[in-house]
C-alpha cells in the first residue's frame, strides 16, 4: 500500500517498470566514469568508496548469477547493448537463462548480444535465451541464429 492506494501485483509491476523501469547493469569502468559527473558532499573520500563498493558487489552478483530477468522494461537497442557489453566482459559466467521478453529489442541489440554471446567465455551455461515480443526483423534473427 502506497499513499493509501492498495496494489496487486500487476499494478505495482507497471508503477515500478513505468518510463523505462530500470536500466541496463553497467560493468565497473562505466559506473566509475558515471559517478565522476555526479556531486557528493564529501567527494573526494566518498567516490572511490562507492566506487569500490560496486566493484564487489558487481563482480560478486554477476559472478554466481545462473538467470538474468530483464521483462518488459521497456528496454530497445541502446539497452541490449550495454548488456551485451557487460555479457561480453566475462563477468556472468555461471548464466544459464537469460530472459529480455516483451522490451522494445530491434535487430542492432540481437546483433549487439549475438556478437557478445559469440566471444569466448562471455557466457559459457547460458542454455535459454528469450527475446519473446520483441521487434527483431531477419536480420537480429540471423544475427542471433549465427551466435
């Protein structure tokens, strides 16, 4: 319950997904050069601490992570391939599922994942990958196809 409005499941669902949801994982370089633009009271002792922080809590959760669930995020092509950058650094390389249905996903993402998920040991479990209601024309399908 929020504000005294009572939620189900769905509609707290589309209250926490609405404009976007949230984004795509950033690998650790990115988060750092992110967290360089942003203002901190005490930024000369506190942005490497959070950017420390991240780095373990990044390379821990993505280092056991076995399913990705990305769903209707509203997720299109940029976001596929941020993910795709993180997917090709190596850092998931215990995931067997990785699930992105019903996003805006169009054929550059499905060539951006594709091309990461081709690199060696980017994601050597990965057993399921599902891009359900998606809008992948032929060529994202090949793409993947050829992956």
């Amino acid at each position: 319950m929020r504000a005294g409005k009572e939620y189900d499941f769905w509609s707290l669902r589309a209250d926490c997904t609405q404009d976007g949801g949230r984004r795509p994982p950033l690998l650790p370089s990115a988060f750092a050069a992110e967290l360089e633009k942003k203002s901190f009271t005490n930024g000369k002792d506190d942005k490497p601490l959070v950017k420390r922080l991240y780095e373990a809590a990044f390379e821990e959760q993505f280092g056991k992570a076995t399913e990705l669930i990305y769903y209707d995020l509203g997720w299109g092509d940029a976001e596929a391939a941020q993910l795709a950058e993180v997917l090709a650094s190596g850092a998931a390389p215990r995931l067997e599922e990785l699930i992105l249905d019903d996003n805006k996903i169009g054929d550059e993402g499905c060539k951006a994942l594709a091309a990461a998920l081709g690199k060696e040991g980017a994601a050597p479990r990965l057993e399921t990958l599902s891009l359900r209601f998606n809008q992948i024309g032929d060529e994202g399908c090949k793409a993947l196809a050829a992956a």
